[in-house]
C-alpha cells in the first residue's frame, strides 16, 4: 500500500544522512526506501549496496535508521 501512495503522489523526502558537501542520503517517509543524491551531477537514485561500498571505501560511516530495514527495504553489505 505504501508503495501505491509513493506511486501515485512521489515519495515525500527527507534527510537521512549527509555525506559530504555535494552528496546526501534521502529517505522517504510513507515508503521508507532510500536514496543517494547528488548535487554536481543533480542525479537522484535508489540507494543500493554499491553506493554503501562506495561511501564506506572513502571513510564516510553509514548510519541507518532502523526503518529503513523494514519489510521489503534492505540493503546488502
């Protein structure tokens, strides 16, 4: 159901982590997924375990919420 609502009306962002001055992890508060985001390249992508590997390689600790591993949502390390 949560997915129809993000579907229909867009997924209502917010701020889950910053990453560095031109990057920031998103979450969506019906759905609860995440999302990387990227100022310089204005790109907006559903946030997966490459870009946990990629942040991590460069020294940025990730640091989830704990609904962002409800059902449905996870994120392999």
């Amino acid at each position: 159901m949560k997915d129809l609502i993000c579907f229909l009306f867009g997924h209502k962002y917010f701020v889950a982590q910053v990453l560095s001055p031109q990057s920031r992890r998103l979450c969506c508060r019906w759905c609860s997924k995440s999302f990387a985001m990227n100022d310089d390249a204005r790109s907006l992508l559903p946030w997966d375990a490459e870009f946990h590997r990629l942040y991590e390689s460069h020294g940025v600790e990730i640091k989830y919420l704990p609904f962002e591993f409800s059902k449905g949502n996870t994120h392999e390390n």
